[in-house]
C-alpha cells in the first residue's frame, strides 16, 4: 500500500486541562473563567447574558468541570490507554491555576508544577511527545473579575511570568508548544479566550481588539523565551478555521466571504505567523471603531518572535449569503447560511471533509509554514449495550473522511506534520459543558452530572484508529 503519510507523522489525540482534569480546587489550584462558567445546554446564553459575572451560583447551575473525567488522578491509565491506540504525540494543556492561583503571585505552585511534570514524563515513558497548550480557555477567575480579563495590559505580564515558569520547568522534555487556544474564537466567543463579559467589553469591539494586540505581544513573548530556553522547540499559534463559501456567484457574496476569511479566519494568524498587522487591519478596525494601544517595541517584538508552525481546529465550514433571505445553519457554531450540500452532526454542525482539504491549501499557500491539525472530530450522542461496548460508525466514518481529505491535501502539496482529533477521551464539552457530547476513542462512564463510576471502556473506534496509526493512515478501511 503507498504511504500516504510522511514518516515521523504525528498522530495523537487532544484534550484540555478544564474539561478532563477535575480537582478544580486540590493541591493549590485557584479558581479559573471555566470554573465559574455553569453547565447545559444555555451555556453560551448564560455566559453572553448582560449581567452574567463569573459568579459562582451553584443554588442554580452545575460546574461539571469542577469533576472533568477526573483526569488529575487518572492520567496514567489514560496516557497507558492511548500508548494502546499507538499515539506518537498526545496534546493537552496546562492549567495555569494549578501554577500560579490567582495569577499574580511572584512564586509558583510546587504541587502544580509537579502534578505536569508526572504527567509529562508518563507520556515520555510511552514515547508519547507532549504537545502543550500554554492557554486553552483557563485565565486564573481572578484576572477576569480584578484585572477584565486580557484587554487589560497588565495581564501580559502575568501571563509571561507563568510562560517562562512552565517553558523553563519542562522546555528540555518537550519540544511542541502552542500559545492560546482558537484566539480567533474571540470573534464569537470572547468570554472563553479573552475573559471578557458582556460588563467587561464582550460586544465593544475595542476591548475584543485590545484584547488580541494584548496576546500577540504575549504570545510573542512566549515565542521568544521558547526559543531561549530551548531552540530545538517548535511553538505555534492556534486557531479556529472554517472553510468559507459563497452562497452563489453573486460578486456580493463573494466579497462578503473574503471579508469572513479575513476578519475570521486569518487576522489573528497573520499577526502571529507573519509577524505584523495585514494591509486590511486599517480599514476593519476603522469600520469598527476601534482605535488600538501599541505600546514601543510591541511590533518589534512581534516581528521577531513569529510561531513556528499553525495549529489549528476544524469542525465545520461556513456559508456566506448576504443578498437574500438565507436558510440559516441552525446549530452551526459558527453560525452561517445553511449549506444544501452538507449534513450535520447531532449538534449542528455541518459536516465537511473537502473543506478540511480546501482550508489546509488555503492556509499552507498563505503561511508557507508546516501546518498541525490539532482538533477534528465528531460530537455524538453514544449508546453503549450493556458491556458497555459502543459501536461508533459514525464517528469512524466522520475520521475516515477527514483523514483521507487530509491525503489529499498532502498531495496537493501541503506540508502537515500531525492530528491529534479532539477529546480522544470523552470530556465535558466546551460550548455546552455536557458529558454527553461525546467525541472519544474512549467511553467514559459519566453523564452530564458526573455521576457514574468514571470507568473507561474502549469503543469500537480505538481499535480502528489504533489500526490508522499502526499502518501510518495507510488503512482507512
Ligand atoms: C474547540 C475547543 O472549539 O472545540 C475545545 O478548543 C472544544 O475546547 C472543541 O471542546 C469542541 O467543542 P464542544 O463545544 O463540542 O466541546
């Protein structure tokens, strides 16, 4: 059979510290956004909701990740799990409250940083490489309600601060990094990546914009002590990409969806991957209102400290169409027309393999950079028979397809160093704080309370996407 694959390939699986640790509140660890963000199905309308202020009310709302999967004490049997499906890389994130509580203390948290530094050298027992999120969704709570979150600037230094601890503590062991999860995600959910309420400047384009300029120079900063510290690491930024279309040929929809690629898709990776603001910054943030603060030697920090591959999600395409009525995309999370041609998952969200091919061109021909899918995946409901066996199809087929339009792109010519498909463990869901949405390898015996006994079966996909790794995506079937 050809290889498909280059060798070295990195195949894995991808979580984050919020959805699968649990102990939100042992050996130290201080209160992060995520902690205080309730769970169900009206998450992301309590959250947008105007008077919603991180604060904790657990009269009214369930914290399932205050539990996760409890994976702060389960790890071994994890990673042991994921050795058994043949993961060269497994990514996960550090959660900066384990390392610095309330993010402004001057000295780490020992206990936190130990608990990684298990974590990391079980990984390396099993030849497994980590590859470390610095920020996935996790400001300490009290950076949010003290400081508004990262329009503030002060945060920059903080965040450093647990930068250098980390990168320092573990840059000799691992050589992957990336800075903030999906920053662009901002565009709809700035709450989650920029700790911003509706009170703090959710919906006020300056904060939203001052916000990112602040993770810029931050994750520039972290480029740059990376590389000091160890100049075999590879960091990356990371982001959210979604495949626009044009609804028809109509010259209006065309412009409007290269104006969605670039104010979504690419205006925070252009930044961080080429080092300076696009030529249409100017114009998007004078039609917004927005007047930045760029402090001396913010750009040229950026410019020197560019990331060294683009890691990114993928879950859905979007479907532009601003001169009629449009049919919506119900459910799509990314909002959108409804797309004729494309199915949906039990979610919404519209299902689209040729997308994934079209966006890995579209993002290698811009960045000429090596490119690492670091979440893809299905949400489905699982039914498991009574020896808790679950016959996952779906999901097989969702990964085959995906897989294979990933083939394709390399034979396009695209230079892909990796996958690691999303919550390789079932974990609780980021935009709905379910257990129920599951996307793993493993069924984790849970519901959306967490209640259950947390056992870990394998399903019916472990075992094929233990045969994809084994033969190198070579054998699909
Ligand atoms: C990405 C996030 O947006 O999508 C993850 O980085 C998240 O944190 C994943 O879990 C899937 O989204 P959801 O809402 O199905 O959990």
């Amino acid at each position: 059979m050809k290889e498909r694959f280059p060798q070295g390939f990195m195949w894995g699986g991808a979580t984050a510290a919020n959805q699968v640790e649990g102990a939100y509140n042992e050996d130290g660890k201080g209160l992060s956004i995520v902690d205080a963000i309730p769970g169900g199905k009206s998450r992301l309308a309590i959250v947008s909701s105007p008077d919603f202020d991180f604060t904790l009310d657990p009269s009214r709302y369930t914290y399932p990740n205050h539990k996760g999967i409890d994976h702060y004490h389960r790890f071994r049997e994890d990673i042991a799990l994921f050795k058994e499906m043949g993961f060269k890389c497994y990514r996960f994130s550090i959660a900066w409250t384990r390392i610095y509580p309330n993010g402004v203390e001057k000295q780490p948290n020992e206990a936190g940083l130990r608990h990684y530094d298990e974590v990391i050298a079980t990984c390396l027992a099993h030849g497994i490489e980590p590859v470390i999120t610095l920020s996935h969704y996790e400001m300490p709570l009290h950076l949010a309600t003290e400081f508004g979150g990262w329009k503030n600037r002060e945060v920059i230094e903080h965040f450093e601060r647990f930068a250098r601890t980390v990168l320092e503590r573990y840059g000799q062991k691992v050589k992957y990094w990336m800075t903030f999860n999906e920053i662009n995600s901002a565009v709809h959910f700035p709450m989650m990546s920029q700790s911003l309420t509706v009170k703090t400047g959710a919906l006020d384009p300056q904060a939203k914009f001052q916000a990112w300029h602040n993770q810029f120079v931050a994750s520039s900063m972290a480029v740059k002590i990376a590389h000091e510290t160890n100049p075999a690491i590879q960091i990356g930024c990371m982001i959210i990409y979604a495949t626009a279309y044009a609804f028809d040929c109509n010259p209006l929809n065309q412009l409007a969806t290269l104006k969605e690629m670039q104010s979504f898709n690419f205006y925070c990776a252009d930044v961080q991957a080429k080092g300076d603001y696009p030529y249409y910054a100017k114009s998007l943030w004078k039609s917004l209102g927005v007047t930045l603060d760029i402090q001396p030697g913010d750009m040229a920090l950026i410019k020197a400290h560019t990331v060294d591959y683009i890691g990114f999600s993928y879950y859905m395409s979007t479907t532009i169409n601003k001169t009629a009525e449009a049919e919506s995309a119900q459910g799509n999370l990314l909002g959108g027309a409804r797309n004729p041609f494309l199915e949906a998952s039990d979610w919404g969200w519209e299902i689209d393999p040729v997308g994934l091919r079209i966006g890995l061109n579209q993002l290698y021909d811009r960045y000429q950079k090596p490119l690492f899918i670091v979440e893809n995946g299905l949400g489905a409901i699982d039914k498991p028979d009574e020896n808790f066996r679950v016959e996952d199809d779906y999901r097989i087929n969702y990964l085959r397809q995906h897989i294979e339009a990933m083939a394709e792109a390399i034979d396009d010519g695209v230079e892909l160093m990796g996958y690691t498909p999303w919550g390789c463990i079932d974990l609780v869901s980021m935009s709905t704080g379910e257990m129920s949405k599951r996307y793993g390898f493993i069924y984790v015996d849970l519901d959306d309370t967490i209640s259950g006994t947390g056992n870990r079966y394998k399903k019916k996909s472990f075992y094929w996407y233990q045969k994809v790794i084994a033969s190198n995506g070579s054998d699909l079937s």
